[in-house]
C-alpha cells in the first residue's frame, strides 16, 4: 500500500477502494506525532471521519518517504498496550483507546527482505534510523555476533570509516549501541568490524 499524492484521498488495497469520508471537512482533531530519531516531532489534524491511513500520508508527506508500505503510526492505549494505526479505519475511534493530548509514534513496521528494492534513500535513512533504535533498547533479536556487525555499521553510518589517527581504542563505548551488551569483549568485537569490514 503506496501512499503517493495521487492515491489521496482514495486508496486501492487489494483492489477495493476506500475514500475518506468528507475530506474537505474543518479539522477537529490535533496530535503530536513522535520521529524514529526521537529528536523532533510533529503535529498534525484530523477530521472524525478521517481514515488512519490520511495521517500516515500525512506525515509520510512532512518526511519526504514516497515509499511507505514499510512505515506504520503506533500509539498507547489507557492500559498501557502498543497498537498499530488500522490505516483502513477511523482514526477517532482507535485512538479513542488513548487519552488526548494524542501522541503517536511513526515507525518501522515492515523491514523488507532485501534492500536492493529499496529505491529512496530517505527510505533507508528511517530504515537504518528504527535498526539503530532497536539496537539501542535491545529490541532487535540477533545473535551476539549479528549485534556487532549492525553496531559496527552504525559506527560506520556515524563515524566514517575507521581510523586509529580519530578513533583512540575503547570509542565505541561512548555511543549508546546495543543495550543488551555492555562487557569490553563485546565492544572490542564491534571495533574490529568496523576496522576491518568497513574499509
């Protein structure tokens, strides 16, 4: 399910169409809505009939993602319990299970199986920027192993390419990377893959 400019109002999944309800309607409704970098977020409106998927445009439209099958709105119930936006229902009712001021998350809610697909490099940026993020709350299952190849390509991303005339021993202990792994070894792993693979 693309969301481009030419798809809204109405959508097509699975060949049956869906519209919006009053689309020019005054909007009602505000929310805040939290980036993947978790360094700035956004606020946006939206009418009572308005479908989930007109605010997932929406903020697709403020970052520039053309490619959005892989990115979803989550928000926080009164309980406590993590929901996806339903794209395909209205919004006032889902986020009826939260209390306002209404605070949604836009993240990750899809990896694709190969990256190649990926045209946009605005995609992999959120891409890379939600693997960062697991990685520093210990979300991402992965072999320990896996874990310091990805912090080495974060290292890689952040820093540039390793060199010793920059990067004294130990800088990788300066940077929030996987939360599940602390010890020095781990560490140590992770500068040798950035030393060696990331040339």
């Amino acid at each position: 399910m693309a969301l481009r400019a030419a798809t809204y109002p109405t959508i097509e999944v699975n060949g049956k169409r869906y519209q919006n309800s009053n689309t020019d309607m005054e909007p009602v409704y505000k929310c805040s809505v939290k980036y993947i970098d978790d360094n700035d977020n956004g606020d946006f409106t939206f009418g009572k009939e308005h479908l989930g998927y007109k605010l997932l445009y929406d903020v697709c439209l403020k970052l520039n993602v053309i490619e959005t099958d892989y990115f979803g709105l989550r928000f926080v119930d009164k309980t406590g319990q993590r929901h996806w936006l339903n794209p395909m229902k209205p919004i006032t009712k889902q986020l009826g299970m939260s209390q306002p001021p209404y605070l949604l998350c836009f993240r990750v809610k899809y990896y694709p199986r190969d990256l190649s697909i990926i045209q946009e490099e605005i995609t992999r940026y959120q891409l890379f920027l939600q693997v960062k993020r697991d990685l520093e709350h210990g979300r991402l299952l992965s072999t320990r192993s896996e874990a310091a190849l990805l912090c080495a390509y974060v290292l890689q991303a952040t820093l540039g390419s390793y060199d010793e005339r920059d990067l004294p021993p130990g800088y990788s202990q300066e940077m929030k990377l996987a939360a599940a792994y602390k010890d020095n070894e781990f560490f140590d792993e992770v500068e040798q893959y950035h030393k060696v693979k990331m040339k």
